[in-house]
C-alpha cells in the first residue's frame, strides 16, 4: 500500500500570501491613519475656542505615513512580480537580479516599517501622557487610531520580516545554483 501523498504548499504561493496580506495591512493602516482627526475644545476664562487636529499636524506621524507609503509601493511592486512569476513560470527580471531585488528590498523595508510603526507607538505614547497631564480628555479617540495604525504597520513589519528571512534562504541557493552552471 503506498503511502498517503503529502501536500506541500509552494514556496512561491507562502510569499504571494504574505506580500498580499502585507498590502491589505498597509493599505488598513493608511486608511486609519489618514481619517486619524480630532476637535480639540478649550476655554480660557470667557473665550471658547475650537481646534480641529489631523494626523499630519504630528511631524512623526508623517514618517509614518511615509513609511506606509514606501511600504505599499514596495509591496505592490512585489506583489506584481510575483503574480507575473506564477502565472507565466519565470521571472520578470532576468538573472540573479530578481534574487537581490528581493533581498535588499526586503530588508531595507523591513526596517523602514519598523521604525515608523516604533516612531507611531512612540509619539502616541508621549502625547498622550502630556493631553492626560493637562486634563485634556477630546483626544481619546484620536490615540487610539494612532494606537491602530501602528500597530497595523507593526503586523505589516512582521509580514515584511519574514518575507526578509525568505528571501534571505533563497539568496544561497541561486549562488551555488549559479556556482554550479558556470563553474571558473
């Protein structure tokens, strides 16, 4: 009796998963970032006054937008060659180009959301203590979609990070792969 076949799930289709699902958390974190916006209601003596806040008035949520922005860029690009991998069997780029695109990218990326996701917590973090320390109670919601679009960008990280190891394993065998078609 021969033994039951065993079902491996393609290499290629583990990365497709992953830079589709780090998309969808990019694009998540740059809706909820982008709609992060809060009315900010003070009195002084007799004079009422009413501020309107939007996530790009924090320069460190700039950088994080930025962040997400190269992020998606990056991930659309990926995305799309690796689409175009599995629906015609080969690579876009030619040679061992597409090996070091992933490579490089992968951990320059990589970097780049986790830093902005640190950056997010971080700011939130701080400004949150000082709107507690001055009794300002409107901006409750406003940190908790930054809290949100961070912590999507830090899930995004994660996606990114083991895309890096991926790609990391991958890099060896298209050196000895190469090693061994051309030897010198």
């Amino acid at each position: 009796m021969a033994p039951p076949p065993t079902s491996t799930i393609s290499p290629i289709i583990i990365t497709l998963v992953l830079k589709i699902l780090m998309l969808v958390l990019l694009l998540a974190s740059l809706v909820v970032l982008a709609t992060d916006t809060a009315t900010l209601s003070l009195s002084f003596y007799t004079t009422f006054v009413e501020s309107k806040i939007h996530f790009d008035d924090v320069y460190t949520y700039r950088y994080v937008l930025a962040s997400i922005i190269m992020g998606l860029v990056y991930s659309v690009l990926q995305t799309a060659l690796s689409l175009y991998h599995i629906a015609t069997g080969k690579r876009l780029i030619i040679g061992d180009g597409a090996f070091l695109v992933d490579f490089y990218g992968d951990k320059v990326i990589s970097y780049v959301l986790a830093t902005g996701s640190a950056a997010g917590f971080g700011a939130t973090k701080d400004l949150k203590a000082l709107a507690d320390v001055t009794n300002v109670d409107d901006l409750d919601d406003y940190f908790d979609k930054a809290y949100a679009s961070a912590s999507l960008l830090l899930f995004a990280f994660i996606c990114a990070a083991i895309l890096s190891v991926f790609s990391s394993y991958a890099l060896p065998k298209m050196v000895n792969s190469s090693s061994t078609q051309n030897p010198a």
